[in-house]
C-alpha cells in the first residue's frame, strides 16, 4: 500500500468510526481549536470537507495578532513616531489597523520600523545603535513569551539599556475559561494548542474536566495528527467522559518545558490583560517584574491612549474570535474586508480565521453565500 493510500484508509476509517459514535446525537457537536496554527491547518488540509457533518469547527482566540487590543497598536504607532525610536517587529503585526492608522503608515511616513524574525535579532539592533531606544513589540501567547524574557535577561547582562518590550503576551487557560463563563459560546471539546502546551504542559488545561466537564485533547499540526485529536474528543462525548487527553507526546508533556517556565517566571508575573472581543480577564496577561521595569517600555516612556470602542467600521473580529459568529456572518467579509486592504486584525494576521476562511475556504465563504 502506497503512502498516499494508506492515509485514505486512515482517514476512511477514522471518518466511519467518528459517524458511528454519533449517529444518536441530536444536535452538531462543537470543537474549539483555540491555536491559529490549527485554524489554517485544519483549512489546508480541507478537514472541514472531511470530517462528518456532525461535527461544527469553531475557532477560539488563538491568534496573538488578532487578539491584540488597538490601543496596544496606536501606543506601538507613537513611540514609532518618536525619533529616538527604533520599533522591531514581526511581519505581521504591520498591518494590523489601530483605531486611525497602522504600522505599515507610520512606517511609510518615516518611522524606523524594522522587521526581525526573533526578539534576540532585536538585541543586535540595539547594539549598533546605542543612541536609539530599540522596542521589541512582545506580542504572542506562552509559546513566544521564554524568548522574549530570555532576550530582557540577555541586555541586562550585556548593560543594553537602550532595549526594551512593549509587552502585550497573553496566557490560553485564563480566556478559555472566561469564554466558558462568559455563557455566549456553547463548546462541547477542545482541540488545545500544541505549541502552546510544549511550553506549559497539559497539567494546565485539567480545569476544562474538572470545573465544566468538558473534553479536552492537545494534536499535533499534520492532518492525521488533527484528525486523530479531533477523534478522542468524540470518542470522550460518546462514552460521557471528560478528561485531557495528550496526542501529542512526542513534544509535549504533562508538566511543560521547566526551563522554559522557570525564564518567563524570572522574568514576568501574571497581570490583567485585555483581549480584542473579550474585553479585561484577570491575570490572563504577563507583566515584567519590577526587577526588570528598566526594560518596559510602557514604564519607562508611559502613554496616555485612549481606548478605542471595538467594532468600529462594522469590523466584528472580536465576535469571530470569541467563537460567536463565523466570518462569513461579517457584511464586510470578502466584501470591504479582504487580506490586501483589511479592515480588522482577523483578516491580516496569517494565523487570523478570516484570512484562513478567505484563503482557503473557496468563493462560497469568501462572499459569505
């Protein structure tokens, strides 16, 4: 048996067996995958085609990107504008609309905005030009965030007082459980985050069994390793249990990376944050120590930015993120809003679910037919 035929058997039976375990179901079971890295996945691999009508995927608040409040973007888009300013970034955040304008403008207009592909990259910009502040903007979830303390624990060291973070990193169990709480978005499992969990391990996630009897199973990014993760949560509703499950221990273990967690420790603690479409969640964010304050951007230069009403433009990201509406429920989907002129954070991050839905769900989605 070839190597393509042997995945269509896999798949084949997977498929007849995930129809078998609910045929006496009398409504869609809904699975969250709450990492962006399987949204586009699970897109590329046109799972959604695959797996049995029974089954609704919903996307969570998995894209750092997306989830980043606009007053984060338009303190981002001041200090760019200030000319002892250099901002180091990752590509995707450039696009991302604040509530007048973005990085890209700022940029266009002449800000020394400079894309880096690691926060350490940042150091060495720092170190050519010591008569600069260099900002690092430290946007992402646990799987980025030992980098990024790693890189404040590396000009300590060093005595590069002219680096530092705007920090706006942001912890999974805390918004996974205010989506639960917050009663709007009915979840029956969840696909939890392989990247993610390499960092903080499964042990976090026990919370989902626990407190809301609800199942939960970290998957690898392949389609069979989706699928199969997608296949122990049906098999967890079948049998009315609720416990998370772990598909993918090749990386992942139940207590995480200690090392990893020991530098974000050193480093950061856990602080309020706001979320896009979710608003304020306590100790859902992380916040530098007062140790490492000289490297916080927002302490040592504070901003007064107001905070932008969500929605503006009729964009309904927040809505999409939290699970509530599919993007095609957005009049401005594929409409007004398309990855080269968008206007949320949804369709401009790679990891977005509208830009997942635009790309790879085919015209029917992207006119939201």
């Amino acid at each position: 048996m070839s190597a393509v035929s042997e995945i269509q058997a896999v798949t084949a039976e997977a498929v007849a067996d995930m129809r078998r375990l609910l045929a006496h179901r009398t409504r869609p079971v809904r699975i969250m995958e709450v990492c962006g890295t399987h949204t586009v996945a699970i897109f590329r691999a046109g799972l959604r085609q695959v797996l049995p009508a029974e089954i609704e995927l919903v996307s969570g608040p998995g894209c750092p990107v997306c989830v980043t409040a606009d007053d984060y973007i338009d303190a981002a888009i001041a200090y760019a504008e200030m000319d002892d300013v250099i901002i180091t970034t990752f590509g995707d955040m450039l696009k991302v609309p604040g509530s007048t304008s973005s990085l890209a403008a700022a940029q266009a207009a002449g800000a020394d905005v400079r894309i880096v592909y690691s926060p350490l990259d940042a150091l060495t910009v720092a170190a050519e030009h010591p008569e600069k502040q260099v900002v690092f903007l430290a946007v992402g979830f646990e799987t980025t965030a030992p980098t990024e303390a790693a890189a404040v624990c590396t000009a300590k060291e060093r005595g590069l007082s002219n680096f530092s973070l705007l920090s706006a990193q942001k912890l999974v169990p805390p918004v996974m459980r205010a989506l639960l709480d917050g009663g709007e978005t009915h979840v029956d499992g969840f696909l939890l985050p392989g990247h993610a969990s390499v960092v903080t391990g499964t042990r976090v996630f026990d919370f989902l069994a626990a407190d809301y009897h609800i199942p939960g199973v970290v998957g690898g990014f392949q389609p069979l390793e989706i699928l199969h993760a997608i296949h122990r949560i049906i098999r967890q509703l079948a049998e009315g249990a609720a416990r998370i499950e772990n598909t993918y221990a090749s990386v992942v273990r139940p207590a995480g990376n200690p090392a990893a967690l020991a530098m974000i420790d050193r480093v950061y603690e856990p602080a309020e944050a706001a979320w896009r479409g979710l608003g304020r969640i306590p100790a859902s964010g992380l916040s530098m120590r007062e140790e490492y304050a000289a490297f916080d951007m927002a302490r040592l230069r504070p901003l007064s930015i107001a905070v932008p009403q969500e929605g503006r433009r009729g964009c309904r990201c927040g809505e999409v993120l939290r699970g509530a509406i599919v993007p095609r429920d957005c009049a401005l989907f594929g409409r007004a809003c398309v990855p080269e002129h968008a206007v949320g954070p949804c369709m401009v991050s790679v990891e977005g679910t509208c830009a997942a839905w635009y790309k790879y769900g085919g015209g029917r989605f992207r006119y939201g037919a």
